[in-house]
C-alpha cells in the first residue's frame, strides 16, 4: 500500500510527488496518457520554483505573465 497517490504526472503532480518522496512517503504516481510528458502539454500554470527545479526550456514558454491574482473557493483574495 502506499502512501500517497498522486493522480496526474504533469509538473504540480510530479512536483508533489518529488515533495513528498523527500518527506520519505511511499508515493505512486497515476498519468491518463502510456508515457510522462508524450504529449508535451500542461496547464500552463507553473510556479518559478518549478521552473526552477525542471529548467524548463525557454522555447516551450509562451508567456510569463508579470502578475496574477489569487482567489480561494471562499472568495478570498490574494
């Protein structure tokens, strides 16, 4: 049994699992598509710790927005 489930091997749910490896978790990681990173897509999202830890290449970004806005489920704003 393990751990922790991680569904999606895009780079949060990669990120997550690396995190949590780290803490020493048993971690199992799920992807809907035969190979990690076939197709090359994501979301889009990605922090700059992340981009950070991947070196993600420069020709595969296609904007770095200066700013975002944050709001919670519950309508916080951050």
């Amino acid at each position: 049994m393990h751990d922790v489930i991680v569904v999606g091997a895009g780079p949060a749910g990669l990120y997550t699992a690396l995190l949590m490896v780290h803490e020493g978790f048993d971690v199992l990681a799920f992807e809907e598509h035969p190979e990690i990173g076939v197709p090359t897509h994501c979301t889009g999202i990605v922090s700059g710790e992340t981009n950070r830890l991947y070196k993600i290449p420069e020709e595969v970004v296609l904007n770095r927005p200066p700013s975002c806005l944050v709001i919670s489920p519950g309508g916080r704003v951050a």
